[in-house]
C-alpha cells in the first residue's frame, strides 16, 4: 500500500518539476513581450507550425505539395472556413481542387464556430495577437466596416475588376475608406414563406403584399385551424429575441413603411420618425393576436420548429430553412413557398441583406497568394459550383441569375432575384467601428416595444439621443 | 523543559522552510500563467483601448469605472398643461401625469439611462445609471448568487446524507447522482432551454396544460418574472452535485465512533446533526461555499445559452462588451468590477465562518 | 412503537427520499435521451411526446439517425480522446500540486498563511473573458500547441479549488497523528506521504472527480485555444458545433445524443472511483 503511494507520489512530483519549469520560462518571457512586438518575434516560432499543416490534407493532395517541397517555394494558407456540416464538406471539395491545381500554394482548411458571435470572438482574439495563424476568413456581411483596420484591400490585388459583376449594394458595403476589405462571397436575404395548402383552403390568391393583407390572412387562417382543434397554431412567426436577428426583423419593418435604415449611408441619424414608430407598434400588436406569446424569446430556429411541425401560416427566416423545410420529417413538405416580405404598401417590400465576404487578414504572412485564393473562391466559376451545391448558396454574381444551369436546378434563385438586388443593409459600414453598439441600442429599444415597456415613439427617440451621443452624426429624415 | 522548547523552535522552523517548499509550486504554476493576463487587465481598465483594432489607446484615469458606476436619483416632474398652469390628471384613472422619466435624467456631460421608476410620498422618482445594463447585470448576478448557492447547499446536504446512508445500491447513486454536473453546461443548457419552450413542444408546457394550469403558451424564458428562477433551477440541477459530493468526501471525514458516543447518549438524528455532523463539517461547508458562490458570481456560459443579450450575468455583460462592442478599456474595468464584487464575498465567507487557517 | 417498526418506517422514507432525488436529478437527462430519438419533425411536435411517437399518427417511433451521426463523426471520437487527456492531466497536476499546498495550508505552522489562501483564491475571482485574450497573446507569441496550452490554462482554475478543499480535509484530520508522527522520529514530509495522504484518499477522489469535470466540461478556452488545431479540439467544442445539413441549423437531435453518449464514460469513471471509496479510509484509519 505505502509503496503504491510512494510510486505515485514520486511521478507526480517529477511532473510538477517538469511544469514547474515550463511554468517558470513561460513567466520570465510573457510579461516581457508586451502586445505590439509581440507579434514580430513569433512569427519565426510558429513557422513549423504551420509547415506541419499540410500533413493533415488527404494524401492525394500531398504528393504534389511534397514533390514541389524542394524548391522551398510552397506556401500554405490557413482559411478558417464554415461551421461542421453540409457547406463545410462542400468547401472541402473545394480546397481540394486548388490544392491539386496549385502545388505551390497549399490550403489548410479549418472548420470555424457555427455561431457567428464565437466566430467573431475568435477573429478578434487573433487580430489582438496579430497572430499569423489565420489567412483566409469567412466574414459576416455586418463586419467589413469593423474588421476593415485588420483585413487587406482587394484593390491592391485586382479586387476592383474582380467585384465588376456583383450586387452594387453589397460591394459598396464592403469598401470601408475606398479599401475593398471583403470579396462578396454568397449573399442572404429575410423571406416569406406562405403556406400555399392553406392559402388556397381560405380562398387566398396569392401571399400578401402588404402587412395590413398579412394580418388579415393570419388571423382568417388561425382562426380557421384553431377551430378545426389544432389550438397550437399560430398565423404568422419570425424572430424577436433581442438579438442581431431582431435588428434585421425590425428593419424590415421600418424600411418596408418607408421609415430609413437607422442611420443613413450619409452617417445621418434617420430612426426618429413617424414611419418607423407606426411599424414597431404594429410588429407589438401581433404579439397574442398573430403570433404567439413566447416569439419575444424566438431565433431563426425556434420560427422554424413552429413552421416545421406545420404550426404557421407565415414565416419571416433566411432562405435556408427552404431546404430544411423538403426534408421527409417536415410536415410542410410540398405545401409551401417563398416569397417577397410585404410592405406598408404594395411594392415596398424589404429584405435585410446578409451572406457572407472572403476577407484576407492583414498579419497573413502571404497577403498576396491568400488573395489569389480569395479571388478564386469568389469568382463566378465557384459562386455557380457552391449555388449548385446541396446547401444551394445564393450567387453575388448578377449574371449567374441567368445562368441555364442554376435557372434549371435551383428555380427559386432567378425567382428571387428582385428580393435580393433590392435588399438593405444594415447600417454597418456607416457606422463603422460602432455598429455593434448602434444594433444593440436599437434591438433593445425595440425589444421593449415587443415586451410592452415603450411605445413605438418612446423607442424611436430613445435611439436617436442614444445614437447622438454613441456616434455624433447629424439628426435628419430618412 | 528548555530543551524540548529548543527543539520544537527547530522543528517549527523545519516546518517552516517546508512550507515554502511545497507551496513553491503552486505559487510558481499560478504566477506563471495568470500574471500577464491579470495585469494586462488592470492596466487596461484605465485606458480607452479598443479590442483588435489599430486606434491609438489613451489613459483615461477612471473614466470606464465612472461609466459603470455612475447612478443618480431625480425626482419626475409632473407634466404641466399649458394652457391652465395645472398639473395634468389622466381624465379616465385620475392619475398624475409625469413627464418622461427619460427626459428627466441628465444628459450633460454623461446621459443617465433609466435603471427603474419608483414612487415614494406621492412623488415619482427615476434611478437612472450611465449604464443601466451593467448595473442590471450585477443585481441579477447577486441575486443568481446567493439564491443558487443556498438552495445547492440545502439540497446538497440532503443529498450527501442519503447517499452517505447505508442501503443497497448505494455505489450506484453515488454515480447518479454526478449524472447533471457530468453533463457539459453546453448541453444541458440546451436541454434546459429546450424543456422551457415558449409552446407545447417545451416540457413545462406541456405538463402544465395537461394539469389544466396556463395556457401552453408561456414564455419562460423571455418573461422577465421568469427569467432569474428559470436559471436558478437550472443551475440549482446542475451544480447541487457539486457541493453534495463534496460534504459527502467531509461526512466520509468523520469518525464514526462519534456518533456510536452520541448514540449511547441517546441523541436523535436530527440532534445529532445539528450538533455533531453540522460543526464537524464546518471546514468543508465554508469551502464549498467560497468556491460554489465564487463559481456562482461568474457564471457565463448559461446566460450566454440561455439568455443570450436578453439578461446579462456580469461575465456575459464583460464578455458582450469585448466581444461585440470591443470596448476592451471599459470590460477589463468590468472585470476588475466582478474581482471586487467576489472579494467582498469571500472576505466576508472566511471572516463569518473562521476559515482563518492560523490555527494560532 | 417497537424499534422494529421504527427502523421499518426509516427505511421507507429512506427510499422515498432516494427515489424522489433520482427522478430530479435524471429527469432532464431522461429528457435529452428521449429528445435524441426523435426527427426534427418529432422535436417541434405539439405536445410534446414523453416517448417518441410519430407526428400523424401518434404511433411510437424512435430514430437512430442521430446515434449514427455522432458514432460517424471522426472529429466527436477525437474529441473523446482529446478530453480525456486534458483532463486526466489537469486532474494529476492539480491534486498532486494542491495537495502539497494544501498539506503546507492546513497543517503546517508558518507565517502568513492567511495572504497564501488570499492569494491563491484571488486567481479564480476573474471571468473567464477577463485572461482569455492575455492568455491567448501569451500562448501565440510562445507557440504553445493547443492540448498543453489548455492543460496549463485549466490550472489557472482547478489548482486553487484543489489547493483550498485539501487545505480543509487536511486541517480536519487530528493533529494528533500529526504530532505523534513526528515524536515517532518522522519528518513531516514523511507524515505526508505516509500518513496523511492514505488517509484523506476519499477527499482526493472527490476533489480529483470535480476537478477533472469542470476540466472535461470548459468551453470557452477550448474553443478558442483550439481555434486553428482542429485536431486537438475537446468535447464541449464538438458538441456545440455538431455538423448540420444547412448553415444556420441546429442539430439539436445529435446534440443532444452527442452529449449522452460523451457522458457515458463519465458515469462509468464516477462509478468505478466511488466504489473505491465506499469502503471509507475513515473512521477506522484515523483511530489506529
């Protein structure tokens, strides 16, 4: 027994010794390299690092990196790429492909966080260290304005000419100061989905055009479903947990009635206005009458359970609950569609704009064979290869919309073009490095106009004084 | 007599130089990794750094505390109707109008938010705070504390007692018994979350409605009355593990022969506990204590689950500040906040319970 | 009332006592493991169904769909592997260094043992936010790799819990043997090991068992110390970011079957250690 003890004892002390030390080198350096050097000197520590990447591709696409190895002239690039799942192994595909084809530059491809708020966490995290570790990144279509200080400028690498041939809107989102800080990559838009069984049941023609035509067909259909004995049914849901999601709800809302984008593109304050008011007091009143109680704690996934078990007539949600909503556990299969979101008036109609940007870090120690990648990734060739992919990504490319094969195999994209060239954006690149703290006033804002705590007007001008005093734009109509 | 008082003043000082010796280690591995990261904080709660970004950082002195910390009370004026110089009465309820409590906190040099209106000798007054989430953040944390900790310690008793009982199968509730606090928080967040769904698909719900009580249709979770008992009972679920298994590695502490004594002096089991077992594991509960309440004042991951931006924890509120609005000057202050705020707690848990370690 | 009846009625309200625990404690794991069978489909059901049951016609219907997924994840069984030896090693370096500090804490006699225990707790009075990016710098500018680097960043939290909870169990042990130990002719190092540490084996344990599942459990750190390392990626990571069809899905299905069966070895190691202890090194021990 004693002797047991004593054997384990003496191998723990051996491995404190051994921490102990490491511990102690760790002490004598770290304090030393504060953060702006820091960064200089580990470059040359981390380059094995790096090197010893490539062992983890697939072995077919090794035999060229290594046969070109001597030369010393094979670069690899690190691309934190999407979340675990359908788009990763798709961008897989992908990295192979130019892994095959281009023997001197070798990507390692990395599955990032699916939430967007990790994702971001860990970009920042390596830009504070200004860590050589990340070359390629997915950026969000809210962050160019923000990340803008850490990212490279496309312009310098022939980003100009290569953007030619995208939405206008979202290439001019990702110009921060003249610099073209993200590539469109694939882009996202707010639908309606519209359960078309149903319209047909209660003598609908065709989805709403407006909001006032939305209410009344919510209220015909759940009545009508409510007293046919399913009492969980509801007419009409979407997302207002106070959350970025409720922001791009919310300016939805706001833009569809006419009330501006917040704070304009010319960085003046718009919110604070009839318009905008009138449509967060309208979004109050479906609480309880329209949607259910609890939509105030809703994300995109908890719309989409409702609408899946076939508990909705309306869904506002981003066009990947499309596909989800063909699965064969869907109770919805083949009884829906998706349309343009209604509008104060006929024709007004708003998406917010979301999708995603290839952005190359500043502190990539091969800015410019990341950048050939980038360009590559978002080149028309790969946007129309990842539109035809299961996760049926939506092209930044005007002409792909009139592309034979996309129109043959994914009908809804060139239908959904007019929701897409016309979608707004969230004030992100206005208010940039701010824009976080500019959403998160007017989610909150508006989310004590869904909880009952202010009225529409309250909240309008709660958010004008707070956007004054955050950012000091000017005040005006939208 | 002299020379036993020789040796014991070598054998203290033996003891001594071996203390040093065995906590080097300790010390050294704790230093090593923590005292970049700790200092790198504290400088920066004096600047206006911004995380990740190329903008030169100034000091500020203690304007990011002053931001936090900042409250004011003001009294609402009523509203006052042009026209007759009269106070304005709700024509329908007959109450006072005021003005709104908003307009009524200042806004020069810093804007005061509302925190809450409150009445007091007929007059309405606002308590208003440069940020009021922050201030939110912390009484809810509190709250959340002391709450938890009571009731993991009340159930964690009973726990360690039945299981410290003997019956058959007791091997085998002692494991069950970790089966919450094995659960990565991740996950049963997730499945916390998903039993308090907003409809029929939630358990409660569900349960509720089969008992003919609510609607099916309540929002545990975005209900602000809801909110806070909803993570103390999640929490409470989750960690009373913790602290029964660490009162039973103290009840195991105890000698048994103590209560064969009490036994014979016919002491029932309720006396026996309160004045044997209680005191005999004193040391035990005032540790599990620290760390459960330390533990409990920092909680992040299921706020961040759970709660997301709806509710803040003083670790989610830090966490957002850096994160999403990259304000690294006023969340390292924040952070320096919550140090403070646990140091009173501990301070105050080994002074009320004599965890003082000098035996002398 | 005989005290046969007595002791009738003290086990009875024994295991009414031992029965109502179990049920909350497993409940909501016995709802996970329901929710783990069941579609996207069954999930959104109204109401919601104890057993799995089809949607339309209410027939009992369990899915395996889930189980197969996470059994077929390379990077989830990686992640058992990875876990396990994070936290084997913080649990070894914690108990063995705490239990030195906590030896020197609660039964040695030196100077300003109160600042030490001030000290040592003041490391885990910061959120986890607060060094997350200091660390991170610190890790980067050395080169570290990811599994070390969790391992020595985990310390920062386990050490002083283990070093604080032996302090107590030591100091609870008689000082008695201490003395007797040392007019035996012993050194107090050899107290230590031969006397003191035997005797505070189930305080090691459950200390040892907590300090390895808030090490098992920590997300924040893993994820982003594990950032760029795939490969050296813990459970808690795998399983909040569980592959989905489509990007903004949650999987919560195989979530919740990955997050079963990753605490099936946990349960079966608690088990087995408690079983070790159950014996109880006490009362006995400490007379003799």
């Amino acid at each position: 027994m004693k002797r047991r003890y004593l054997a384990v004892m003496g191998l723990l002390v051996i491995m404190a010794m051994v921490l102990a030390a490491c511990g102690g080198g760790a002490a004598t350096e770290a304090p030393a390299a504060p953060a702006e050097p820091a960064a200089q000197e580990a470059a040359p520590t981390e380059a094995p690092a790096a090197e010893a990447a490539p062992t983890e591709a697939p072995a077919a696409e090794e035999a060229p990196a290594e046969a070109a190895a001597p030369s010393g002239d094979v670069v690899t690039l690190t691309w934190v790429g999407p979340g675990p799942g359908g788009e990763f192994e798709f961008r897989k595909q992908q990295a192979a492909e130019w892994n095959a084809a281009n023997p001197d530059i070798q990507i390692n491809l990395i599955e990032g966080p699916v939430s967007a708020t990790d994702r971001i966490g860990l970009y920042l995290q390596a830009f504070q260290a200004q860590s050589t570790d990340i070359d390629i990144m997915q950026i969000d279509v809210i962050w160019p304005g923000d990340l803008a200080d850490n990212l490279i400028d496309f312009n310098e690498y022939g980003g100009a000419e290569a953007v030619a041939g995208d939405f206008p809107a979202i290439v001019q989102n990702n110009t921060v100061d003249g610099r073209l800080v993200g590539l469109p990559w694939f882009t996202d838009g707010g639908l309606l989905y519209y359960r078309t069984d149903l319209l047909e049941k209660y003598g609908f023609a065709g989805p709403p055009a407006t909001w006032t035509e939305l209410e009344e067909m919510s209220q015909t259909i759940q009545d009508g479903e409510r007293a046919e004995g399913n009492q969980d049914f509801w007419g009409y849901v979407w997302q207002g947990a106070p959350y970025e999601g409720l922001t791009c709800d919310a300016l939805e809302w706001v833009y569809s009635s006419g009330g501006g984008t917040i704070v304009s593109p010319e960085k003046v304050i718009t919110i604070n206005n009839d318009a905008a008011s009138a449509a967060l007091d309208r979004a109050y009143s479906w609480i309880g009458k329209i949607s259910p109680p609890g939509v105030t704690g809703f994300m995109e996934e908890d719309s989409r359970a409702v609408w899946h078990a076939g508990n909705a007539a309306f869904m506002r949600n981003w066009p990947y609950a499309y596909g989800l909503s063909q699965n064969d556990d869907s109770a919805v299969v083949g009884k829906f569609d998706a349309t343009a979101l209604p509008g104060a008036e006929a024709g007004q109609s708003a998406a917010t704009l979301g999708g995603w940007q290839v952005g190359v870090s500043k502190y990539s120690k091969y800015p410019e064979a990341a950048a050939k990648v980038a360009l590559w990734l978002a080149s028309e060739e790969q946007q129309k290869a990842q539109a035809l992919s299961p996760n049926s990504l939506i092209p930044t490319k005007m002409a792909l919309y009139e592309d034979p094969d996309i129109a043959a195999q994914r009908e809804f994209m060139p239908k959904l073009l007019p929701v897409f060239t016309s979608a707004v954006a969230r004030p992100s690149t206005a208010t940039a490095p701010q824009y976080n703290e500019v959403s998160n006033i007017f989610f909150s804002n508006v989310y004590d106009v869904l909880t009952g705590k202010q009225s529409g007007a309250d909240a309008v001008a709660n958010i004008e004084i707070d956007l004054e005093d955050l950012t000091g734009f000017e005040v005006g109509a939208p | 007599m002299a020379n036993a008082k020789g040796q014991s003043s070598d054998l203290a000082k033996q003891e001594q130089r071996l203390a040093y010796w065995l906590l080097a280690p300790t010390f050294i591995i704790l230093l090593a990794i923590a005292i970049y990261p700790l200092i790198s904080v504290f400088g920066y709660s004096f600047t206006n750094a911004t995380f990740a970004s190329n903008k030169p950082t100034e000091f500020v002195g203690l304007d990011n505390y002053r931001n936090l910390l900042s409250m004011t009370i003001v009294q609402v004026p009523p509203l006052i109707d042009e026209a007759t110089g009269q106070i304005q009465v709700d024509a329908e309820t007959g109450e006072v109008q005021y003005e709104s409590s908003v307009r009524a906190l200042p806004r020069e040099p810093v804007r005061f938010r509302v925190v809450t209106d409150f009445s007091l000798f007929g007059n309405k007054y606002v308590l208003g705070a440069t940020d009021p989430a922050f201030i939110r953040a912390v009484w809810d944390t509190i709250v959340f504390g002391v709450s938890t900790v009571f009731l993991e310690l009340v159930l964690g008793m009973m726990v360690a007692l039945i299981v410290n009982a003997n019956f058959k199968g007791r091997g085998f509730m002692r494991a069950l018994i970790l089966v919450p606090w094995v659960i990565p928080t991740a996950v049963s967040s997730q499945i916390w979350e998903y039993m308090f769904q907003p409809n029929r698909t939630g358990f409660f719900n569900t349960v509720l409605w089969y008992l003919g009580m609510g609607s099916g249709e309540i929002p545990f979770l975005s209900d602000p009355t809801w909110q806070l008992p909803a993570m103390i009972v999640i929490d409470v679920w989750k960690t009373t593990p913790f602290m029964a298994l660490l009162l039973l590695a103290g009840l195991q502490l105890i000698p048994a022969d103590i209560y064969e004594a009490a036994d014979v002096d016919g002491a029932g089991p309720v006396r026996s506990f309160f004045q044997l077992t209680l005191p005999l594991l004193k040391g035990t509960i005032a540790v599990a204590l620290v760390f459960r309440t330390l533990d409990a004042l920092r909680v992040f991951d299921l706020f961040q689950i759970v709660l997301g931006q709806a509710r803040y924890s003083m670790a989610s509120f830090t966490y957002y500040e850096l994160i999403q609005n990259r304000a690294m000057g006023y969340s390292s202050a924040s952070s320096i906040m919550i140090f403070l705020v646990l140091s009173i707690f501990a301070i105050g848990y080994m002074r009320s319970l004599g965890v003082k370690s000098d035996d002398h | 009332m005989t005290t046969k009846t007595k002791h009738r009625i003290n086990r009875i309200l024994l295991w009414a006592l031992i029965i109502v625990m179990a049920i909350w404690m497993l409940f909501p794991f016995y709802w996970a493991l329901n929710s783990s069978f069941k579609t996207e489909g069954q999930l959104a059901m109204t109401p919601a169904t104890f057993i799995p049951r089809a949607p339309v016609t209410g027939d009992i219907s369990f899915t395996l769909k889930n189980y197969e997924s996470v059994f077929s994840n390379q990077a989830f069984l990686r992640a058992i592997v990875n876990s396990t030896i994070v936290a084997v090693s913080v649990t070894v370096l914690a108990l063995a260094v705490g239990a030195f500090a906590g030896f020197a804490l609660g039964k040695l006699r030196y100077r300003g043992k109160n600042s030490t225990l001030y000290i040592i707790l003041a490391m885990t009075m910061f959120p986890q936010i607060a060094v997350l990016s200091g660390l991170y710098t610190v890790i980067t500018t050395l080169g570290i790799p990811a599994i070390p680097s969790l391992i020595l960043t985990y310390l920062l939290f386990s050490l002083p819990f283990t070093a604080w909870v032996l302090t107590a169990f030591f100091r609870e042990l008689p000082t008695e043997i201490f003395q007797s130990a040392q007019v035996d002719g012993a050194s107090p190092f050899q107290t230590f090991y031969m006397i003191m540490l035997p005797l505070t084996a189930p305080a090691l344990v459950t200390t040892g068992l907590l300090a390895f599942i808030g090490a098992w459990n920590e997300y924040l750190f893993a994820l982003t110390f594990t950032s760029i390392q795939p490969d050296a990626r813990t459970l808690p990571v795998i399983i909040a970011n569980f592959p989905s069809q489509a990007t903004r899905q949650i999987p919560f299905g195989e979530i919740m079957a990955a997050g079963i069966v990753s605490s099936i070895p946990l349960f079966l190691l608690v088990f087995i250690f408690q079983r070790r202890i159950v014996a109880g090194l006490t009362a006995g021990a400490v007379k003799g």
